[in-house]
C-alpha cells in the first residue's frame, strides 16, 4: 500500500489544482527560456542567413544593426577590388512604421543588391524571389500581407511577389525585403512640398553665389532633382556585405579595409558579437533574470504546498509513528509527492506551452537541451520543497496523535 497515492485520492480535487497552478507557473518559467532563446536566435539570424564573411560599416560605428551606418554607395567597388574577395554587395536595413487597416504596421526593410542578390536565400513559403529591379518586395508572414497584395510605401506602391517564415530583426519586426534602389527610396522619402521648398532654397543659394551670377544657365539646373546633379553624391547605404574566395586569409582581407580611414569592417562572428553585447544585451540579461526569478519562486510556492499538506497530515503522521511505522515511510510519504507535483506540473506546463507560445508575438525556441535541463532543474526543485514538510513531520511526537 502506497501512502502518497492513498493520501493523492483522498484529496484528488486539492492535488488537480495545486498540480494545474504548478503547471501554469512552470510554463511561464519555460516559456521564459524560450523567449531568451528566440532573442538570441532573432538578433543574429541575417547575419546567419546571408552568405558574407565580412560586414564593412561606417568608421568607428557598430553598424549596421546595432547602430546607425552610413558609407557611400561606391565603396563596393573599392571593396571588390580587394585580393581575394569573391563578390562585395550594398546592404541597406532600416525600420519603418506606417498604418494598415487602421493599425500599425512596422516593417525592418532590407535592401538587397538586385540582380546580384535576389533574395535566393531566404526560406520562402510562398511565391518567389525578387524578378524585379523596381516595385516588388519578399514580406515576411509575421506582417500579415498576403501573396500578391499591393502596399503604398513613400511615393511607390509594390507587390508581394514571395512570402517569407521566421524572417525577423533583432526588434522583433518581420522583415520586408526590397531592392537597393527601393529600398532608398522608401528611406529618403519626403513630401512633394519638402522637395519643392528645397528646390526654391537651393535656387536662392546658387543665385546668390558668385558663380551663380557668372554663369545664369547654373541656375535653371538648381531645379533638377539631386539624382541629375552631378555634384551630390548617389544615397549612401547601410553597410558593404563581403564574401571572400574559399580557402583565403580572411585575416588578411581584414588588415587590408581595416587600412581604409574611411570605414571599419567586422568579420561574421564580430558583427554577431557586436549585436549580442549591444542592442539585445540588456533584454537578453533581463529576460534571464526573470527565469532565475521564477524559478527561485517555484519552489518556494511549492515548499510552502508540501509544507501545508503536511500540517494537514500532523495526526496521521503522529499516528504512524505511534504504532511504529519507520522514519522512512514518512519521508517517502512526503517525497513522492513532492515528485508528483514536479513532474505532473512539468506534464502539463509542456502540454499547454505547445498550444500557447505560437501565439507569442516573440518568437519561443525550446531546444530539447533546455527541456532536459528545465526537467532536472523541477526534479531539484521537487526535491528541495520536500525539505520544509519532511523538517516539520520529523518534530511530530507519537503521543499527539492522542491529544
């Protein structure tokens, strides 16, 4: 005869929901595993996807994703140029927010270097890459856009031609993948009167300088877009993505553009560094916090559980002891249902975390190495609870069960 399963049966209805709250609070702390996983997994997944060896960003800035990056757009071919480069392409990634159906919608838009780059590499579960050099764009399903639905995005509408899964930035926003020039043209944006103040500026400026009033016909050019000025630049971009021939000194191409005063270049496991120490440090160590946190309260809730059943059970322990029933089936009694508790809440936290985390607006990863962990760790925990109602039945005298 079994005392546990007796004393189980006996009080079915209070185990069922103690072992359900057990569960639910063993879920959040699993789920909270799952989450610092997906932080982790999100922050450095382009830089996993894309095939680049090196990332050369802005001088003395982390770009191109834990800050703001900006070189210009030629530096790929003084890149390409370098010895034992295979291929340099221009990478632009930035964030917008606009309104769809009334609602925000936040889109990490990528730029990639059509024809070079039409987006082959991204794991697409509908529709294709980008065909187009112009008004065509790769969303990710976390947007919510649909295979063939046109958006309006600054003063150009594009079509979803391809729908991408677990296409996410560092912030949690589904990516939107265009071509370069698309994706400037979504950045630099601004409004029909903006550009038209600015014309009328910079024909006040050339009017007034010397030059301007030596050669009048440099005035009507004022009223050009900037594109057709030979004297400012082409956009700049976010960051030069480089891939070096197989079996090269990688160390070596660094020396060479780390030379260049102008730039700094990352290799892949820097730029995964870059992102995990900057923009996602403090969520990721705030998010492990909250699991140790959890945790730490999971087994005092279930200490203080084991500890009141006991209180419950004094006079049958005192009776036990009375008619001479060993130390060791009290603590048996006591410990296996601690374990009970453990192990059918862990039951029901696995269960009800396969339903509930895909409806997580972050991502939650559960490797099965962080399930198996999580297992021992309840184990312990079931364990050490047991250790406040065992301490209590052992200072039970025989004779109270008399009194």
């Amino acid at each position: 005869m079994n005392l546990a399963v007796k004393d189980i049966r006996h009080n079915l209805g209070r185990f069922a929901l103690t072992t359900v709250g057990i569960g639910m609070l063993l879920m959040i702390v699993m789920g909270m595993g799952g989450i610092y996983r997906g932080i982790i997994e999100d922050a450095t997944l382009l830089i996993d996807s894309m095939d680049a060896d090196l990332w050369i960003v802005q001088r003395d800035s982390k770009g191109p994703f834990a800050e703001l990056s900006r070189i210009p757009s030629n530096l790929v071919f003084r890149a390409a140029a370098v010895p034992q480069v295979e291929n340099a392409r221009e990478f632009v990634y930035h964030t917008i927010q606009r309104e769809r159906d009334g609602r925000p919608l936040r889109i990490t838009v990528l730029g990639l270097d059509w024809p070079t780059d039409k987006g082959e590499w991204i794991l697409l579960i509908a529709g294709r890459p980008l065909a187009r050099n112009h008004y065509e764009m790769i969303a990710d399903k976390t947007l919510g856009m649909r295979l063939g639905e046109r958006i309006r995005l600054g003063k150009n509408t594009f079509t979803v031609v391809g729908i991408s899964s677990g296409m996410i930035s560092s912030g949690g926003d589904g990516l939107g993948f265009f071509t370069i020039a698309d994706a400037q043209s979504i950045q630099f944006d601004v409004p029909g009167e903006a550009v038209r103040l600015e014309r009328e500026a910079r024909r006040a400026r050339t009017e007034r300088s010397d030059l301007g009033m030596r050669l009048p016909a440099l005035v009507d050019q004022a009223d050009k877009l900037p594109s057709q000025l030979p004297a400012i630049a082409r956009p700049q971009v976010s960051a030069v993505v480089v891939r070096v021939t197989p079996g090269a000194n990688i160390d070596q191409v660094v020396s060479t553009i780390a030379a260049w005063g102008d730039v700094s270049v990352y290799t892949k496991t820097g730029e995964k560094n870059l992102l995990l120490k900057g923009t996602v440090d403090k969520v990721r160590r705030q998010i492990g916090l909250f699991r140790f946190l959890l945790t730490i309260i999971a087994a005092v809730i279930m200490a203080l559980i084991l500890y009141t059943l006991t209180l419950d059970k004094l006079h049958s322990i005192a009776l036990l002891k009375l008619i001479g029933a060993p130390n060791r089936i009290i603590l048996s009694l006591i410990l296996q249902q601690a374990l009970f508790l453990g192990v059918v809440g862990y039951i029901i936290a696995y269960l009800l975390g396969q339903k509930i985390f895909p409806m997580f607006p972050r991502r939650v990863i559960l490797l099965d190495s962080d399930i198996l962990q999580l297992a021992l760790i309840v184990l312990g925990i079931s364990v050490v609870s047991s250790l406040l109602g065992i301490w209590r039945a052992m200072r039970v005298q025989p004779n109270e069960a008399l009194s």
